[in-house]
C-alpha cells in the first residue's frame, strides 16, 4: 500500500514540476508571440529611418530614437568600461583580503541591489540639476554608468578569475611587473570574456527606461550634441503607448526591440561558451 | 625604470576605479540624507508612515497608500511566482534531460532581458483587457502582481538552480540507496540542503519587484487611491509634476518628501541585502 501511494506523489509532483516548466516557457513564447505578430507587420523600412513627429502623434518612424539609443550606448561605454575593468582588475588581482575590499565589494552589491528609479532620481538631483547637465544625452549616459557599473564589475571580474593562474605565474618568473602580467597575459586572455560583460550592459542598457525618463527628457529630434534630450527606443515604446496612445507603433517598436534583445542574448551566448571552451582547452 | 613607474601608477589607477562604485553609493546615500532629512523633521516620521493621504495641495503627505500598494503587489505576485519557479528550477537541475534543458534555459534567459516596458505594453494590451472582464478597470493589483510574476521568475529560478545544482550527488545517491522514489529525495534530501540558496532567490527576486516602476506605472494605473499605489509610482509622478515646471518640483516640500521616499527605500535596500550577504 505504501509503496503505491509513494509512486502516485512521485507521478503528481513530477507532473507539478513539467507543468511549471512548460508555463514558463509558454509565458515567454506568449509575450514574444504576441508582441511580433502584433508588431512585425508595421516595422518596414520606412518605419525604420523616419523621424518620430513627436509631440501627441504618433505618426512616424524610430529613427531618432535608434540614433538616441546609439549616441548614448556609445557615451556610456566610453565612460563604463575603462572604469569596470579598472575595478574588476583591482578586485581579482590587487585587493587584499582586508576591510577596504570588504567595503568596496559591499559597494558594489549594494549598488546592484538599487533599483533603476532611484538612480534616475540620484541622477536627476546630481547630473539634471546640481552639476546643470540638463535633461540630456550624458546626464542619462552618467546614470546609466551608475546602474551598470555592479554588472559589468562583476563580470569582468568573473571573466579575470577564469584565467589559469601557472600563466599569472609563468609571466611573473619570467621577471615581468605585475602590470605587464596583466596587461600582457591575463586581459588578452579574458578578452572574449570581457566582451561577453560589454553585451550584458548593452543589452540592459537597452531595456533601461526609469532611470532614462527621469534625466534624458522625451526629445523625439536626433541630439546634435551630448547636452541634448533625445530618447531611446524603450522610452518611445513608453511614450507612445502612455502619452500618445499609438498602440500599433508602440508594438512595432517593441517588435525591434525584443529582436535587437534576442539577438544580444544569442551573441552573449555563443561569446561565453567560446570563452569556457577555450579556458577549458588551455588548461 | 619606467616599466616600474607604470607599474605603481597602474596599481593606483586600478585602485581608484575599484573605488568607484562605493563613492556611487556614498553620494546616493549623501544626496538622499540632504534633500530628506529636513523634511523628516518637518512633518514627522510617524505621520509620513502611516498617512493615508498623499494630497500635496491641501499639505497631506502619508505614503501609506504606497506601501500598502508595495507590499500587495509584492506578495500576491511571489505567492504565484515561488511555487513556479522553483517548480521549474527542479526540472531544470534534477529533472529534464539535457536536450530538454537547452531550450529552457537560454527562455529563461531571454525572460530576464525582455525590457520592463515591454513587459508593461503587454500587459497594457492584453492582461488589462483579460482582468476588466472580471470586472473593475483592469488596472489592478492583480494586473500588476501578473506582469511582475513573470518579471521575477527568471531571477528565482536561475539562483534556485544553481543552489540545487551545488547539493552534492552523495546526497542524492545515499536516499536513493535507501529506496526513497525520486520525488522522495528531492523532497527530503535535496530541496533542505538546497534552503538558503532558493531563500536567498526568493529574496533577490522580491528586491526586484519591489524596484520595478516602469511596467507597474503602465498596469496598476495612476491613481493615488488607497491600494493601488507604491512607492516608485510615487517617485515617478514626482518627476511628472517637475516637467510641468520650470521649478524643479512643483511643491518644494513634495520634492524634499520624494527624497524621503527614496531615503526609505534606500534603507530598506540597504536592509535587504545585508539579509542575504554572507
């Protein structure tokens, strides 16, 4: 008897676990369904290079706001990678095991555990209003490297620890300083590693809005310099579905937008295991 | 002798950058304590609290509404995310076959790159819709603990994999050997000794629905009637009424209170994650 109803638990819960499996997978290919089928059909070439007439139509394109969304990827990177890798090299290869790395390192979680609206605010107080920025390009990009700084750290950091440490030893007998070891030997190693980091912020940084509505304005012209509005593709998606009301382009703009994501997400992939077989491989 | 000057000044470089991000968190935390803490003496912690009205206009400042708001939307939706997700972390870790866990993994995945607007103008169009058939405006709390379900799954069940993942096998091996079913082990066996890491899952995930803003503003609507509001909504139309102005609020004292908000917030984050670090 017993034995029989530990079988029938046994079938329900593995019938429970599939179930919740399969739900997952079914929300995600509903919400990606729903949005390209209602989408797709709009994004042709002309929704892809005219200007948005912004205001309260919605009539037009997404190119000012693909230019935006570049302008101010670029801006970010400039200021983020230089910044994460410094610190992600500090972490694996200086930081001692003492109090200050301890404080850095709570730093630096604290920070990701904050969420995209109080760095637009902090951002807004800081870069908008006290250092006069405005609501433009660098005022976001500044908040953007704020907000990624905890993941593109964390990563690097990840992608530095991989590398084999007989290469870090190798180097030093070799009688090079310690910087010419890591310059030399351990970051080209962690290249593809560090890319991988790169994508990561790209892709959220796409996705970002909250932190983005609060310090870059809703300017639909292309920026002509750093210390102009302009919005992304995401804030336009915002914008048009809760100001202007235009549901079909909102949807379209979405459409590219959960492309542009699926298409990061398969790079990042495919650059990660690059990077674990070729660490396997080495070691 | 210059590879050693390169080499000193590489070391303070990399130090100052590795600095960075605390000096972030110091001037976040410096900026939330100036533009906050007048405003705290001002009106009192206790009435900020437990005001149920937020009416800047007749001087009535109480973010009750919000937390409430927070809290429902936070709970309802981890009550149908947990269930789910670690439902499904099993299958990921114990369960499926490896072909099985190919698809799965990079769906949950792109799950957590979908942008939250997205996820919002879907639930615009098509819960909204779904849930004013069972009645009211379909701009609700379950609307929005719905859209923030799927918003926090991916969190709980990649943490909670990777902690079922790390129980070694000789666990798994030992109750199987005593005759348990499969079931049985994960039960008894593997989920126990998996605890602290799917708490600690449960727990990233509710950090992030409570942070979220941009799909709630789209879904819970913008009213500040009792329920329907939280914190970040409040923090958003704060910079709504900002853009109407050429001030910067337009009630100085509703923008020191938007700052108490976040020193609020700030705290509680700050709370949260000394919970689960080690």
């Amino acid at each position: 008897m017993r034995n029989v109803s530990a079988k029938q638990t046994q079938k329900m819960a593995m019938a429970g676990i599939w179930g919740g499996g399969i739900i997952t997978l079914l929300l995600l290919i509903v919400i990606i369904g729903y949005v390209l089928i209602q989408g797709l059909p709009a994004v042709n070439w002309e929704f892809l290079t005219t200007n948005p007439k912004g205001g309260l139509s919605g009539e037009g394109g997404i190119l000012s706001t693909v230019v935006s969304t570049l302008y101010l990827i670029g801006v970010t990177l400039v200021l983020l990678v230089p910044i994460g890798i410094g610190s992600a090299i500090y972490l694996s290869e200086y930081a001692p095991n003492n109090r200050l790395t301890r404080i850095i390192r709570y730093g630096i979680e604290t920070l990701a555990g904050i969420p995209s609206i109080i760095f637009g605010l902090f951002g807004y107080a800081l870069f908008v209003t006290v250092l006069s920025f405005n609501f433009s390009i660098l005022s976001g990009a500044l908040t953007l490297v704020c907000l990624l700084l905890p993941t593109m750290i964390t990563t690097t950091e990840e992608a530095l620890k991989a590398v084999s440490y007989s290469y870090r030893e190798a180097a030093l007998a070799l009688g090079t300083t310690r910087w010419q070891m890591i310059s030399r030997i351990v970051l080209p190693s962690a290249i593809p590693g560090i890319v991988t980091a790169v994508i990561l912020c790209i892709g959220r940084a796409i996705g970002e809005t909250a932190c983005l509505y609060v310090t870059m304005g809703g300017s639909a012209a292309i920026p002509s310099s750093l210390l102009e509005g302009g919005r992304t593709l995401s804030l336009h998606v915002y914008y048009l579905a809760m100001e202007t009301n235009a549901m079909d382009k909102a949807m379209a703009t979405a459409a590219v937008l959960i492309i542009i994501i699926i298409l990061i997400n398969a790079l990042t992939n495919w650059l990660a295991g690059r990077f674990q077989k070729r660490m396997k491989g080495l070691l | 002798m210059t590879r050693y000057f390169t080499d000193k000044l590489a070391k303070y470089i990399v130090f100052i950058s590795g600095f960075t991000s605390f000096i972030i968190l110091l001037l976040i935390a410096l900026f939330i304590f100036r533009e906050g803490l007048p405003a705290f003496s001002e009106i009192g912690v206790f009435d900020f609290i437990f005001g149920g009205v937020w009416r800047p206009g007749i001087d009535q400042y109480g973010i009750l509404a919000m937390i409430v708001g927070s809290i429902a939307v936070t709970i309802v939706s981890m009550i149908m995310a947990v269930p789910l997700g670690i439902a499904c972390a099993i299958l990921l870790a114990e369960v499926a076959p490896s072909k099985i866990r190919s698809i799965l993994r990079p769906a949950v995945e792109l799950l957590v790159g979908i942008p939250s607007v997205v996820y919002g103008l879907v639930g615009l169009v098509l819960l909204v819709p779904l849930i004013s058939n069972i009645g009211g405006s379909g701009f609700s709390i379950l609307t929005a603990s719905i859209v923030l379900m799927v918003m926090v799954l991916p969190t709980i069940i990649s943490i909670s994999e990777d902690s079922i993942r790390a129980v070694p096998s000789s666990y798994r091996e030992g109750a199987l050997a005593l005759g348990a079913t499969k079931w049985q082990t994960i039960k008894g066996v593997v989920l126990p000794a998996a605890k602290s890491g799917i708490g600690a899952g449960i727990v990233l995930g509710m950090g992030r629905a409570i942070g979220e803003t941009m799909a709630m503003i789209m879904v819970i609507g913008n009213s500040i009637a009792f329920p329907r509001f939280t914190f970040r909504c409040r923090a958003y139309t704060d910079r709504q009424h900002s853009t109407g102005n050429k001030l910067c609020y337009r009630h100085p004292r509703e923008r020191a209170l938007c700052y108490r908000c976040r020193a609020l917030y700030f705290y509680i984050t700050v709370k949260q994650r000394s919970y689960y670090l080690p």
